[in-house]
C-alpha cells in the first residue's frame, strides 16, 4: 500500500512537470511572436475641417487694436489676448477695420456673455451707414438665432432657426463665403444661410455692440479673425449643403 502511495505522487509530480513545461514553451513563443499595430485615432479638433493649402490672413493681431476705428459709445479692448467688445450704459458702437474688403471668405472664433445682441459685419459703408452682418443673437419676432444674415433696410434676408447649433456658454465659428452677389453662411460647421444678394459689393468688415439697456453688460469676445481673398469662381473651405 505504501508503494502505491508513492508511485501515485510520482506519476502525480511527473505530470506537474509536464504542463509547466508545456506553459513555458508557449509563453516563449508568445514573446517571439511579432506585436500587431495598434490603430491611433486622433481626437476631433474643435475648428471644422477645411482644405490643406488654403492660406488665412489675421485681421486681428492680439495684441492691441491696430488696424481698427471704434465708432459710437461700446467699449472694445484687448483682454488675455481676446478682442473684446461690451457696454455698459445701454449705449452700444462699432469697430470697423480701417481696410475695405469685396470677395472674401471670413472666419471668427467668438464667445458670448448672455444677453447680447452682437454681430460681424461685411462690406460695410461707412457713408450709407449700411453693410451686411452675420448676426450673433436670439431674436423672438421674426424667430432668427445665430448665424442669421442682416442688412438694414431688408431685416433678416437668411435666417438661422436651429437654437442649439450655438454654443452659448463656450467657443463657436462663424464663417462668411462672400463672392459676387452669393452669400454663404455656416455655424460650427453646419451651412445656415445661402443667397445671392446686390445690396453692396465691398466695405470695411467690423464687430456689432447693440445699443440696449437689455444688454448692459453683454460682451463679444474674438479669440480669432481671419480672412483670405477670393477670385471669381474661388470656391468655399466648407461643405456646401445641396
């Protein structure tokens, strides 16, 4: 009996050395054997994709205001390398770049303290007082939010009526297609506004502070603006909506 007792724990021992071998030689070919690639995705950017190559100039340099004119009683300054546009009195202003500009594409990176009545003019005429204005605002009759197209005189010629398309408590980017008589507008990518207007063929391109008491406080805040020139047929960096 004792002789079985013993022969069992050495078949039993015999077998233990088996596997581990057996798990050694697998754990080498594992480490011999060649390391698949790890696919990296990149994390979306908060500016919407536009084609490689196209080159924008800055119309604000963030540092101070050179190259713009203030007009009215609105306050404009540089801020943390943001230009800045408030009032506080319910008197409000413009400030227009001293250049003029006709076929252009423009794009704004901006913030919005709420309430406000804001927006990025173009091809405005400082003697007719007139020029067209991407409308930053959330107006009740007729409904229109931002991304709105303005001009004095036709009241809203396109309107915007998707609300939260805006980030109202952070970042967003207006971009200005203006070739000719066509006009095409787009809110953080998505295409709000398209029509073909003759009102004005050039101007200066300025930042609206709308006179109120209802916006006493309000602020406009430009991380960013730029623009780049365009030829006659010069097509649009975004997606254009059929």
């Amino acid at each position: 009996m004792r002789l079985q007792r013993i022969a069992i724990l050495m078949l039993a021992c015999a077998g233990l050395s088996v596997l581990a071998a057996c798990a050694a030689e697998k754990a080498h070919k594992a480490a011999k054997a060649p390391v698949k690639a790890v696919k990296v995705v990149k994390a979306p950017t908060t500016r919407p994709a536009t084609r490689p190559g196209v080159k924008w100039t800055p119309l604000f340099n963030g540092k101070d205001l050179k190259g713009w004119k203030a007009r009215g009683s609105a306050i404009f300054r540089v801020d943390d390398g943001c230009l800045v546009g408030t009032q506080t009195t319910g008197k409000g202003g413009d400030l227009f770049t001293l250049a003029e500009f006709d076929n252009f594409e423009l794009r704004v990176t901006y913030r919005v303290v709420w309430p406000a009545n804001s927006g990025f003019w173009f091809r405005f005429d400082l003697k007719k007082n007139k020029g067209y204005q991407y409308d930053v605002l959330k107006y009740k009759k007729p409904v229109a939010f931002s991304g709105t197209l303005y001009c004095p005189g036709k009241m809203f010629i396109t309107k915007n009526l998707e609300e939260s398309l805006e980030n109202r408590d952070g970042w967003n980017e207006a971009v200005v297609y203006a070739n000719g008589d066509q006009f095409i507008l787009w809110l953080n990518g998505k295409m709000v506004g398209k029509c073909r207007d003759k009102t004005l063929t050039s101007g200066h391109i300025g930042i609206q502070v709308h006179p109120g008491g209802g916006f006493k406080g309000m602020k406009m805040i430009v991380k960013r603006m730029e623009i780049r020139p365009l030829k006659a047929g010069d097509k649009p960096t975004l997606p254009v909506k059929k």
